[in-house]
C-alpha cells in the first residue's frame, strides 16, 4: 500500500538510483544493443533514448562513439545525468525533458531505445499505444526501436506480492511489492534507510508497472505498422510469455 508520505516515482530517488541499481549489468545491455543493430544491418551512430534516467547507458554509448539524444520526464534523474556528462560531454549528448507519449522530437532518427521496463510505467493501453506512435513518428523510414518489457509473469508470479530487504553501500532499502491480477499492474513502495555526513534520513517512493500479453504489444506494433520480432532478453530466441524480461525489436 502507499504510505501518506511516499512521493511520486523517480524524484526524490534520483540522487541513489544508480546504487539501487549497481547489480544491473548494463555494458551487457549496450552490447546486446549493438548485437541487434548488427543483425539488423544498422551502423547509425545516432540515438534517441526515451526514458533515459541517470544515463547510465547513455555514457556507455557516448563512449562507443554514438550521438546521442537522451529524453525523460523526471527533472531529478534528468539533474542526475547531467552531472554525468558534466567535465565529459564533447558534444555528443543532448538530454531533454520530455514524455515518451508524446515524443515531439525536432528531426527524425534511426535509431531510438526505450529500456529498463520503461514503457510498463505506462499503465493504459491508449499510453502504451500513444508512445509506440510516437515512436513510430519519431522514426526515419526504416528506423528502428528497440526496447525491453517485464512480463505478466515477471510481475505476477517473480515480484507478485512480497517483501525484500537489501543493503547497497550506506543504503538499507525495503521493497514492497503487491499485484493486483484483474490489471495487470504491480505496486511497488521501496522505502529507503540512508547514513549520510552522520545523520540518517528516510525515504519511500511510489512505483507503478503493468503488464502487457505478448500478443497484445505484437498487435499494437503491427497496427502501426511496424515490422517486429520479439526475443527472450539477452537473446535472440523467440519470447515467451513465461521469459521474465522481453526485449522488442520494431522496425518501420
């Protein structure tokens, strides 16, 4: 449940995400990316990332040689990927504030990525179809996005309705996860306990995901007219509705 103080996703998290999340291996990630790009035939060295955060990806990419467009509509992780590219940022990185709905993005590009389960922090079909248009119109003819999604599985059946506690550096965290199976959505309040300069300060946020059949984000694809594959993340086996993670493959 939402605690009367938990505020909303990613602002006050911003300056600790990147802690939250050391045990993502994201140069993995990237070369997965790039492997897909290869496969594809794509050797574009532009890249819009919607939903960028702290730009974690963003750095590795720059430092692959890509331009790179980051756009997000939290200003606090938005605050912290500036700090980022700070003493580092030849040119290279644009960031924007921006929704992934509704893109409006200046110019078209080859290439644009959507990850960390971002597109399931929309919770409507008309969202999730509204982004995947933009998208789509954000594109030049023959672009291609790339993205990733937890499943109806990920979050029913792995998070479901639990509690975990964890420890990162001077981060005590517990993470309270419920789900509700007539919408497919899972509720996640991750109070934060943190030693800092001697004083201890707490902190809770509110996050929300939902889950998407396969079949239904194919059809959505297709309805825009997109030509896509669907793998099992870190693969390129065929997803399945029992995978964990999917990673999608949309082609205009």
């Amino acid at each position: 449940m939402r605690s009367e103080v938990c505020e909303p996703a990613f602002t006050i998290i911003a300056p600790y995400y990147d802690t939250l999340m050391s045990f993502v291996n994201y140069p993995a990630w990237v070369t997965y990316i790039e492997n897909i790009l290869a496969v594809h035939n794509r050797n574009e060295k532009r890249i819009l990332d919607i939903a960028c955060g702290t730009g974690i990806c963003l750095e590795l990419w720059s430092q692959r040689g890509y331009t790179i467009f980051g756009l997000d509509m939290s200003m606090s992780m938005l605050a912290i990927c500036k700090q980022r590219f700070a003493y580092s940022n030849n040119g290279s990185v644009h960031l924007i504030n921006g929704d992934m709905r509704r893109i409006g993005f200046a110019g078209k590009m080859p290439i644009i990525t959507c990850l960390y389960d971002s597109l399931n922090h929309l919770l409507s079909v008309d969202d999730l179809f509204g982004c995947l248009q933009s998208v789509y119109d954000g594109l030049e003819p023959g672009g291609i996005f790339i993205f990733d999604m937890n499943t109806v599985h990920c979050l029913r059946d792995e998070w479901g309705n639990s509690t975990f506690y964890r420890k990162d550096d001077k981060i005590n965290s517990i993470w309270i996860n419920s789900f509700d199976s007539t919408t497919c959505i899972s509720t996640l309040e991750v109070r934060l306990k943190i030693d800092e300069n001697g004083t201890t300060k707490t902190l809770s946020e509110f996050h929300q995901e939902r889950g998407y059949q396969l079949s239904l984000i194919r059809s959505m694809l297709d309805e825009l007219g997109f030509r896509s594959s669907l793998y099992r993340h870190l693969t390129f086996q065929p997803a399945k509705e029992n995978d964990l993670r999917i990673m999608g493959v949309a082609e205009k």
